[in-house]
C-alpha cells in the first residue's frame, strides 16, 4: 500500500506572550495616588468601574470606565484616583515582543462588552492560581498558591493572547462581529433583564418571588436558566452586588458601617458583619484597613 503523505503547518503566533509578571484587581480608595515607575515589559490597565487618572510620560488622561490604557517597555506611568470616586482597576503587566503589540503603543481603546468575559476569566484564574495580595500595589513577584487551578498559568496566557488579537480585529474593523464569547456569559436576553434589574435595585431588597413576579418565569426555569449562563445561583449574585456597593461606600468613607447595612437592606449591622466575611474573607474594618490611604480610623459600626 502506498504511503500517503501529510504536510505539516507551522503555526504562525501573532501574539506571543512568554512571562507573566504582575496580575492585580484593584479597589483602591478616593484618594489613591500611586508612584510613577517605568519597567522593561508591557502593562495594561482596565477601568473596572468608575474613572481614574492616568499619567504616561508627559500626558495625563481620564481613563472613564470600560477603557483599557496601553504602557509599552520603558513608558514612565503612574495611577491615581480622582479624588471623587473610589475605582476598580485591573492592572496585568507581561513580557511580549510580538510585532503585532506595536498596535497598541500609546492607545486608549474602549473594551466591547463582548470582550470583556476574557478579563473576568483571567482575574478567576488569577485568584485560583497565584497567592493574590489585597490591594499590595508594590507586589513584585507573584507566587502560586500551595494547589493551583491545573493548568492555570496557561490559562492566564491563552485568554490574554486570544483577547489582544481580538482586540486588534476589532479595534481595525476585520470582522468585528465575529467574536468568540465564552458560553457561560450572559448571553441570553432573560439573563440579561434579570441582572438589570438586581442591578436598579442594589439598594432595595428583592426577593426570588418578586423576580419571577417582574419576569413571568416560575422558580425553577429561571433559576436553572440563571445558573447556567452565569456560574452561579440569582440571589449569590445579587448579594455579591450588595458586597461590592458596601466596599465602594467604605472606601468612600462617607457612612458608617450600621449605615452602610441599613442602605443596602440587611437585616442588622452584625449580619451585615457575617455575609460581608462570607464573601471577601475580611471583616468590613478589615477591609478599609486593607485599601484605605492614609491609614485612618475605621468608621464605626
């Protein structure tokens, strides 16, 4: 029989990124200011939520949430908050000398939604891999946690590589509208309704029933709907809404700790105390001590 004969594609990588260097997700307080610096690798930095001022080189911006600033090798950037609002950043900085990254020299790019999901599996990643510190600005190295996500660190790269080059193809107009999305993000207009509403009614207390009530569906579709395109149960992801607006008033430092739980509609200021462990592992004076500069007294309870 005769042989047949196969030939081997070489497969181009048009983003390369070799080492991972610092990975963080930021809550910072008001009135943050960071020290400037300049490095030998790459670093982007995403608005979360709310604005923040960036400095690179000689010009100073707003980066307005949803956009994503570029810092090539060498570049001196610094941070700081606007002295208004309390801001989420994430910052990752990586070892890349793709041609392709020269895109990106001295870009402000707003993020589409579509793309986002990429930046949220590489900070989940990020915490099941590597020993994150709480708001630690000046971390240098990162260190693996004692049992890493399996195959995590790759992970990490492959998400950052495949959002950079989607970046690019949208940002350049080549096929924007073929985008890959993860399936397990909200992409079904019923998910998306029910988010908006927990969303308006953060400060409020909404129950399953006045959920089903407002979208017509029984307990048990819309819970298994929910569950399905987010990872998680409605009323898990309606607390953690809760959580995040009790960090963004405390690092606001404009309420108390009994008036924070009282505005988001828990049932006394020592439950509030409960949940909020229960799902960032501090307690809410822990918490202000972790991110809060300068170093204050906490509010009271």
């Amino acid at each position: 029989m005769e042989k047949s004969i196969y030939y081997q594609h070489k497969i181009e990588n048009l983003i390369n990124i070799t080492d991972i260097v610092t990975i963080h997700y930021f809550e910072f307080d008001k009135s943050f200011e960071s020290d400037g610096e300049a490095h030998d690798f790459w670093e982007i930095v995403y608005a979360d939520k709310d604005d923040i001022i960036i400095q690179a080189e000689d010009s100073v911006s707003v980066l307005h949430e949803g956009y994503m600033a570029f810092h090539k090798p060498m570049e001196f950037h610094k941070l700081s908050a606007d002295k208004s609002v309390p801001p989420n950043v994430f910052i990752i900085s990586f070892i890349c000398t793709s041609k392709a990254m020269s895109f990106f020299e001295g870009k402000i790019l707003y993020i589409p939604e579509e793309l986002r999901p990429f930046i949220a599996t590489i900070i989940a990643e990020a915490k099941q891999t590597f020993a994150l510190p709480v708001n630690n600005p000046y971390m240098k190295q990162l260190t693996l946690l004692p049992s890493p996500n399996l195959g995590g660190q790759q992970m990490i790269r492959i998400s950052l590589e495949q959002f950079l080059i989607l970046l690019i193809r949208h940002s350049s107009a080549q096929n924007p509208s073929e985008i890959f999305v993860p399936h397990n993000q909200l992409n079904s207009e019923l998910c998306k309704s029910i988010v908006s509403l927990l969303e308006e009614n953060v400060f409020a207390d909404l129950s399953l029933d006045d959920i089903c009530k407002y979208t017509n569906y029984g307990k048990t579709f819309l819970c298994n709907a929910f569950k399905k395109s987010t990872g998680t149960s409605i009323m898990h992801y309606y607390m953690e809404l809760k959580i995040n607006a009790a960090k963004k008033m405390i690092r606001e430092k404009s309420h108390s700790f009994a008036q924070i739980s009282e505005l988001l509609y828990f049932s006394t200021p020592a439950y509030f105390t409960y949940l909020f462990k229960k799902y960032t592992r501090m307690t809410p004076s822990q918490y202000y001590r972790s991110v809060c500069t300068p170093k204050t007294k906490p509010p009271i309870a």
